[in-house]
C-alpha cells in the first residue's frame, strides 16, 4: 500500500487546497498519470502520482486545506482490489481525516474497517458529498440507508453570522472556497435548505482575497527569505551571438513558422548542457544538505499576464533536438499562463533561466529561487563595438549575469560556468 500525499510545490508552501479529484476509487494508474489538481498561492497545480497500482481510497475532500506531506489517498498493487471498490465513494469532509478513523472506500455492502453502505448508498453520499465515517444508520445492523444520507445533507450549519441555517455539504464547501456569506441565501433544497445552484450570482465577502494578491504575499515571502537567508554572488559575461544568429537565420530558412527556434531556446540548451559539465550549480539546499541533481532540469521564469511570476521546470533540458526543447518550451510557457502546471514542474528545476532582453535591458542581476543554488539572466541581445581580430566592429553582445549561492559554489566555479556557456553558444550546431 502506497500513499499519495500532499506535495510540497515551492520552499515557501506549507500545505495546500485539494481543488479536484481526477480519479475515483477503483481506478487504476500509472506512475506520471495526474489524479488531482492543488489550489496554491501560485495557482492551480496538476499533481502526478509516482507509483502505479489501483486507486483505494480518497482520504481527503475537494476544498480542503491541508499541510504538506499529509496523505491525500491510498494506492493499492493492481489485482489487489475488490469487485466493488468502483462503486464510487464519498471523500473526508476533515482535513485530519486518517487511517485511525476507519477510512475506507472500498467494499460492497459494508468493510470491517468502515461504515456498513451499500454501493447505492455509496454512491448518494458521494453525490451529495456527505461523509459517511460517523454517521449513524438507522437500517438493520446499524446499516447507513438512503434516507440517512440525505438528512445528513441538509444538517443544520452555523453561518458566519452566527444564524444557524440549513446547508448541503457541497453548497457549503462551494461558500467556503468562493467566500461567501451564506446567511441571506434563500434555500430551494428540502425543507428550505441552499444547494449549490443557490449560490449562484451570490456576492464574495469584500475582504477576500484575490488570487493575484495571494501570488504576490508568496512571492514576496520567497524572495524576502531568499535575500536574507542566501549569501548571493555574482559573475557577468559578455557573450558575442553573431555567430549563434547567423546559424539561426540559415536554420530557420528551412523552418515553417510555427517551427521556427528563437534566441531563448540556445539560451535554454547552453544552460542545460554547461550545467551538467558544472555539478556544483546542479543542486539545491535542503536544510544544512546540497542535495545534487538528478538530471538538467532549467526553470523558465514566466511572467504572468494578470501579473505575478512563476518558474516551472523544462526537465532533462540538455536532451533532444532543438525543435524538439523549442516545442517543450512553447508549450511550458503556454499552460503556464493558462493555470495548467504540473508538480513535477514546479518541484525538480535546480536553477533559473530569466530573460529581461525583449523588454529592452542590457542585463538583470536575479535574486535565487530556493531551495535552488544558482539562476542565470540574460540581458537584451544589443549591437555594440566588439575587437574581432584587431579590429573594432559592430556585433550583436548579450549579458548574461549567473547569480549562485556562495554556500555550495564560489565565484571561480561560477566563471567557469559563464566561460562554459559562451562556449556552448559559439557552437550552435553542436546544442
């Protein structure tokens, strides 16, 4: 039996909000298969799952918070589950929902270890969203009926008001997640109770916080811990991209539009292949530990249209044809904007790639990520007097600037790997 926990999706993430279950009990799944999307301050996240084998249970509710490492369901070896564990299951309504309290989702008409239900009634009270663990049958031997599930969903809640008022499970997760005061709702359920389509058109709280506001306090408590806890170096190179251009002018000649490479992608490709001949800078700092890398794994810091920035993971960057990473990088940018991380790209990256050049500067000096040990900048790619051979000549110069934790490197390794780099993108046909 293997656990699907909580992920820890940023140094700075302390727990996170189940947004959406993708599997239900019974299903089987394969190792990189995404089951669930987590609601961060950073937006949406889809999580993978790391072992295969056959979903058994869901431990925790779409809408709840809850710390990292905590253990969102249970995954079985495939063959070991029940004939009837697709009869689908209502999720925890607790976030410290746990083995200790008989969870089970498994089972036809009633499991030792949980609530006696059958697969109908299994199947109501996920419908309704109602928690079967605790809730007293009235049936024979103390089994859970129908009638029980559905009185159960319009149980008596207090309302931020103080009013006590009748709610569904559901339409009161929906209130929670949308902030909203349910007080004044007028109820079209059984006996007055609100559902869910009540809640539509109802106004948020006033004080509510907006995604955009969250993604700021998370990146401002990021970079505030990574200014004041890594000891930053920097080195800065001027590299010459006359030659780099002139092979991506030819090699574009040849290339539809759409597959057409860009500056960013030999950025990306020197980064990638300089950071696996520089392991010192191929890590992160857990703790009082280098943890080294597995693989060139290069964050791309994206900026977000609404505002607000993130660095998820182009993995195994030092691999594959250029068209090949230019596609991988078009479609990271794109699902990026669009709220449609995975985990997997929001964990595994040991340094940053940031690129200010089409906005006009000469060259940025970024501060790290954490638990990441370096980031590099590219500055604009600009024409600028160049000694070619004893002679002064016009050529395209970009900056590049490596920022790089004086912890795990100095600024001779450092160089070292700007020299590396430069010597990458002087050779083009060779990424």
């Amino acid at each position: 039996m293997a656990e699907f926990v909580m992920p820890s999706l940023g140094a700075d993430m302390t727990a996170g909000t189940l947004g959406r279950w993708l599997v239900t009990v019974g299903d089987r799944v394969s190792q990189g298969d995404i089951i669930a999307e987590v609601e961060t301050d950073k937006g949406t996240i889809e999580v993978e799952v790391f072992t295969g084998g056959v979903i058994e249970a869901l431990l925790v509710g779409e809408g709840e918070k809850v710390p990292v490492g905590t253990a969102l369901a249970e995954i079985g070896e495939a063959g070991t589950a029940l004939e009837s564990a697709s009869a689908p299951v209502s999720a925890p309504a607790s976030a410290s929902a746990s083995r200790s309290r008989g969870i089970m989702t498994l089972g036809g008409s009633g499991d030792l270890d949980g609530p006696m239900a059958t697969p109908a009634v299994r199947r109501r009270a996920h419908e309704l969203d109602v928690p079967l663990q605790g809730l007293s049958g009235t049936g024979e031997h103390g089994r859970i009926t129908r009638e029980d599930v559905e009185q159960a969903a319009v149980a008596e809640v207090q309302a931020p008001s103080g009013d006590r008022v009748r709610i569904s499970p559901y339409a009161r997760r929906l209130a929670r997640q949308r902030q909203i005061d349910f007080t004044d709702v007028q109820g079209t359920g059984p006996e007055g109770a609100i559902a869910a389509r009540d809640l539509e058109g109802a106004p948020a709280k006033a004080s509510a916080e907006s995604p955009k506001k969250r993604m700021q306090r998370a990146i401002a408590a990021a970079m505030t811990r990574a200014n004041d806890e890594i000891p930053h170096y920097y080195v800065e190179h001027a590299i010459d991209m006359g030659t780099a251009l002139e092979w991506l002018r030819e090699k574009n000649q040849s290339l539809s539009v759409n597959e057409r490479l860009v500056s960013g992608v030999l950025f990306l490709r020197a980064v990638a292949r300089a950071l696996r001949k520089h392991p010192l800078l191929n890590a992160t700092w857990q703790g009082r530990e280098v943890i080294q890398g597995d693989g060139s794994h290069v964050g791309l810091a994206v900026s977000l249209r609404g505002g607000g920035l993130v660095a998820p993971a182009l993995r195994d960057a030092d691999q594959g044809s250029l068209s090949e990473l230019m596609a991988r990088m078009t479609d990271l940018v794109s699902r990026a904007r669009a709220g449609a991380m995975r985990s997997s790209e929001m964990t595994s990256a040991t340094i940053t790639l940031t690129s200010l050049g089409e906005r006009g500067v000469e060259s940025v000096t970024p501060i790290i990520f954490p638990p990441q040990v370096a980031i590099v900048g590219f500055g604009a790619i600009l024409t600028r007097p160049w000694v070619v051979d004893d002679q002064i000549v016009a050529r395209p110069i970009v900056r590049v600037t490596l920022g790089a934790d004086h912890r795990v490197s100095n600024g001779h390794q450092g160089a070292r790997f700007l020299v590396a780099l430069d010597r990458f993108l002087q050779e083009p046909d060779k990424l």
